[in-house]
C-alpha cells in the first residue's frame, strides 16, 4: 500500500496495489474509489485531504487478531 499527498491540490490517494482502475464512484463530493475490472478496489482518492483528515501523522499498526485490540486497550 503506497499513501500519496499532492501539497498543491491538497489530494490524498491510497493506493491499495498495483492494479489498473477501469471505473471511479464518487461516494462523496471529495471521496473516490478506483475500482479494477472485478470490482475491487485499486485507490482511494481524497481531496481537501487536509481538512478532511490529520495529515501531519499517519500510523500502521498490525493486528494479528480482534483479541489483540482489546487486550491492548486499557
């Protein structure tokens, strides 16, 4: 997964793998998916990215199960 910010457009795309897109839905007026020929989702494009989300860190956290997050919460 690759996560792309354009600073001048203020776009945010995740790009979920390296498939083609062949079709984009709006699901909002600044939210899109790219979907493949099957339907699955390619990317997630998201504009005004910095009001619509905090840009300034992004974390991944690996959860190997559901118990994991709730063992881990305090």
């Amino acid at each position: 997964m690759k996560i792309k910010y354009f600073e001048d457009t203020d776009t945010a795309l995740f790009e979920l793998g390296s498939k083609i897109p062949s079709e984009t839905r709006e699901l909002s007026e600044d939210i899109y998916l790219d979907l493949d020929e099957s339907g699955n989702v390619v990317s997630i494009t998201v504009e005004h990215a910095s009001i619509r989300s905090e840009l300034s860190e992004v974390s991944f956290i690996r959860m190997k199960d559901a118990n994991q997050a709730l063992e881990a919460a305090p």
